[in-house]
C-alpha cells in the first residue's frame, strides 16, 4: 500500500520561532515519524524573495538557519525530503501554466494575502510576485502530487485556492494529473501562538517573538517581559486569565494541565504575582526547548554538511518534480518532441 505524501515549508527569512514549532514543526514530526507518509519539506527561497528581492543575502544567511531549526525539532533527512525551493526547475514551469487559469480578482481575494498586505504597509507598491505566491504555493503543493498539507490556521485560504487550481487544470486537460490537497491543521487552540507583547500574532517583523535558537538566559528575559494582565497591580489583586499572555503559553507548553488550573485559580482570586508566574513559565519551557537548542548547536558545528543535506534532498525533490512535469505536458499536450 503506498504511503500518502506531504507537502509544507517555510520562508528563509530568518530564525523560526516557538509559533512555528507549535504550529507546524511539531505536527510535522509526528508525522514524519507515523510512518504513514513520505514528507517533503521545502525551504521556500523564492517565495521569500517576493518581498525580499533586494535583499538576497538576508534569504542566503536565513537559509542555513531554518534548515538547522529543522533539524534540530527532529525533522530527519533520512525520513524527510528536505529541498530547497529555487532548486526545483519544474516550478516556475507550472507556476507559470497555474496564472493561466486564475484571475487578478480571485488571487486579489484571498483573505491571507489581503491581511499580509496590509501587515507589511505595501499601498499601492504591490510587488506582483507577493499578490501571486497562493499560485507559486499551489505548484510547489502540486508538483510533488501531495496529498496532505501540515501548516497553520492562517493558511486554509491557501490550500482552498490550491484545490480550486487543481480542478481548473483537470478540466481544463480532461486529467487527472494532479491531486487535490488536504490541509493538516494543529490542535485546536494551537493554531497561532501570541507574541510576548500580547500581539495576536507572533511575528519576525513585529520582533515579538522566542525564537528555537535562544539561549536560556534570553529565553528567560522574554518571558519576565511577557504581557500579562495589567489591572494586576499588586499581588493581592485578582488578576485576569483571559488575554494574559503568560497563561496562554501555559495552556499550550505546560503538559500538567491540573497545576495550570490551580495557578489559575490563585490568580484570579488574588495572592499570585506575575513575576513568580512567570518563573515557573520559564522553567515549563527550558524542559522543552533545551534539547531543541543543544541539538541545534550539534549540527551548526558543520553548516557544510547541513548543505550537503540540503542539496541532496534538493536532488531527490527535482526528479520527482520533473516526473509530474512530464505528465503535465502530456496532458497540455506539448510533449511535441516525445
């Protein structure tokens, strides 16, 4: 019985935070280690360039540091496909086929793209490349016939816009070439990790972040920065659990669900201060980030291995791109020369 494929990946444009480990990385790992898939993982270079154009050597340096995230939170090359995504030549081919078949207004629609937009304050300098990577992303899904996509909450508008490509290509070739994906999404209440500052969204642009690479001594600095509830002025003061960051990333790291709910408890009848709070945060989250930090600094020791990782996995994803190309000419009908 042949196992289902996954697809998913992330933009080199700087270390990966805890908000990627929640999630994505994890539900990645697990089911890498399922056994019930062969995963590709993408470093996705040329997306990154869509809003980074002049800035290559930021993707460059980038690129090695998401690689050792990766493997660091245990994504194994021996498991896993890990490629790079500039390095795949079909894409831009069927990146290419893909704009044929999807308006201005459509790709204009997409809720994620619309919010991004205005996140990063663009106006009316779109670059067109950055309204048109939900059509890149639907290649590099395609390309490699996945059929299941772990990414996070934010991205469901994606993969929809991906499926709707796939049935116009289908159609319009009377295929069945390519496969429609399903996306994979985190555990409920897991989709998006706030910032420390309390923003909605962590965020490399927004500085808000914890990053996997950290050391304790940072690690512990942010989370004593953490915004909490501040009508919580004394210790005697009942406190708020609602928005307070501090029991967010309790509710999410801590896996002794009983005690968060006793800290709970003391908070919001007064008599718990945010400062010893956010002690015990600190220590819930150092027994699960130092392993990922120490196997961090183990593979950065020989960042000419992790290319040569890099570049093998990139190998084996372009043959089997190149495979699915072969079919997509076929069925366009432009295979003319055999």
């Amino acid at each position: 019985m042949s196992r289902e494929i996954y697809l998913t990946g992330d933009r080199p444009t700087g270390k990966l935070h805890i908000g990627h480990y929640i999630g994505s990385l994890k539900n990645r790992v697990a089911m890498q280690n399922s056994g019930d898939y062969d995963p590709f993982v993408m470093i996705a270079d040329t997306q990154a360039f869509t809003d980074n154009a002049r800035n290559p050597e930021k993707i460059r340096q980038s690129l090695t540091e998401v690689a050792l995230d990766y493997l660091a939170v245990g994504i194994d090359p021996s498991k896993t496909t890990i490629f790079v995504q500039s390095q795949i030549k079909g894409l831009p081919e069927l990146t290419d086929y893909f704009m044929n078949l999807v308006s201005v207004a459509r790709l204009q629609r997409n809720p994620t793209v619309k919010s991004e937009i205005a996140q990063k304050g663009f106006g009316e300098g779109i670059p067109a490349g950055f309204l048109t990577y939900p059509v890149s992303q639907a290649a590099d899904i395609t390309i490699f016939r996945a059929t299941k996509v772990p990414v996070g909450d934010d991205q469901e508008p994606m993969i929809e816009q991906t499926r709707e490509l796939v049935r116009s290509f289908n159609s319009a070739y009377n295929s069945d070439v390519l496969v429609e994906p399903v996306g994979v999404f985190p555990p409920k209440g897991q989709g998006r990790l706030p910032g420390i500052d309390g923003n909605a969204k962590m965020s490399k642009s927004l500085n808000n972040g914890i990053y996997l690479s950290d050391d304790a001594d940072t690690l512990a600095k942010k989370v004593k920065s953490m915004y909490t509830d501040p009508l919580h002025i004394n210790i005697a003061d009942p406190g708020h659990v609602e928005g307070n960051v501090v029991f967010t990333y309790l509710d999410i790291f801590d896996p002794d669900k009983q005690a968060v709910q006793v800290l709970k408890e003391q908070y919001m009848a007064g008599g718990l201060g945010d400062m010893k709070l956010k002690r015990y945060l600190i220590e819930v989250m150092e027994t699960e980030l130092a392993p990922i930090r120490e196997k961090r600094q183990t593979f950065a020791q020989d960042i000419p291995e992790v290319m040569r990782m890099l570049k093998d996995g990139s190998e084996r994803a372009n043959a089997v791109a190149e495979a699915t190309m072969k079919d997509v000419r076929h069925a366009m009908g432009i295979d003319y020369f055999g």
